[in-house]
C-alpha cells in the first residue's frame, strides 16, 4: 500500500508543478469569466461523471461565493438536471443531451466550460460545437493530448497526462485558481 500512496503522491506533485505553464491560459480563462459576470452573462458548465461533478462544484462558487462575501452571479450545470438529461438522451441521444441545452439556455456573452479527460466525448464536442453557432465563448479543459475535442475552444488547458484522476485533479486545481482569482475581481 505504501508504494500505491507514494507513487500516486508523487505523480500528483510532478504534475501540479507543471502547472505554471497554464499561467497565460489561465490569466484570459479568468479575465473572460469576470468580464461575462460583470455584463450579466452567464457560465454553463458540462462533463461526464468525475467531471460533471466537477462542473457542479464550480458552477455552486458563483450564485453562492467562493473566498469571499459579494453578491451571487449566474452560473450552471448542464449535467445537473437528471430529468432534462434523460429527456433529450431518450427523445434524440446521448450526444446532444448538453448541445441541446447550450442551444436553449446560451446567449452570446455566456461563456461554456467544457470538461472531458479524454477529450473524445461525443456530448463534448457536440456541446462546443453548438455553443459555437450560439456565439457562446467556450473553454476546454481536456488531458490525454486533447483528444476530438483539441482546437474547439476558445481557451484550452490540455493536462499533460493519461490518468483520469490526476487529470481531474489538475483540472480542478485551474479552476480553483479561476476562481479566487474571479472573486476577488467581483469583491
């Protein structure tokens, strides 16, 4: 169990020191986000399993806060909503079930983060195609050498790595940073 610990420790590390390299990404990722809060739009997040949930954390910092006291700002999981999942999964497919939502809900102005570890989720790359058509400015946070997904987005942080949980990991931490950094521009 020792080795188990230790090599997934030390796996984490060597990634998370990697990501000083995002730094540039995460600077417009960040200056976007307030810039959207601050014009009365919205984000939408998406992802599946690990990163729905992800996508969930993240989008509950906004109406509610993250590091400090401000007012709540509009923000959303697309994969939240278990009964308009299987609505559109059952009336068309699984593939569309967050394009379709992107297609009701986004407006230009919004912005959509997109989460998938491997980069080759079919609902992924739908949703970044349509939030494209609506004007919606999109961001990828992808691993695996970004997959179908690569090159879709606006802004994109493709993880170096092949492990779905220090992927998830790394992503979490960017997002984290996003999010102090959005705070205290709200504050």
């Amino acid at each position: 169990m020792q080795d188990v610990i230790k090599s997934c420790i030390d796996d984490a590390v060597s990634l998370t020191s990697q990501m000083h390299e995002f730094a540039p990404q995460l600077e417009s990722f960040s200056a976007r986000v307030l810039a959207c809060l601050q014009q009365g739009g919205k984000l939408m997040f998406c992802g599946n399993g690990g990163s729905a949930c992800d996508g969930a954390h993240i989008a509950g910092e906004f109406p509610g806060r993250f590091s400090r006291e401000r007012g709540p700002y509009p923000a959303m999981a697309l994969a939240a909503d278990s009964g308009l999942l299987t609505c559109i999964a059952n009336d068309y497919d699984y593939a569309s079930v967050f394009a379709r939502q992107i297609g009701a809900y986004g407006k230009p102005g919004d912005i959509l983060i997109a989460m998938t570890t491997s980069g080759n989720s079919p609902n992924i790359v739908q949703a970044l195609d349509a939030a494209e058509a609506a004007g919606v400015a999109t961001v990828a946070m992808l691993g695996k050498g970004g997959g179908l997904a690569k090159g879709k987005a606006d802004i994109e942080f493709i993880i170096p790595s092949t492990t779905t949980a220090r992927i998830q990991e790394a992503h979490k931490l960017l997002l984290h940073i996003m999010c102090e950094i959005v705070d205290r521009g709200l504050a």
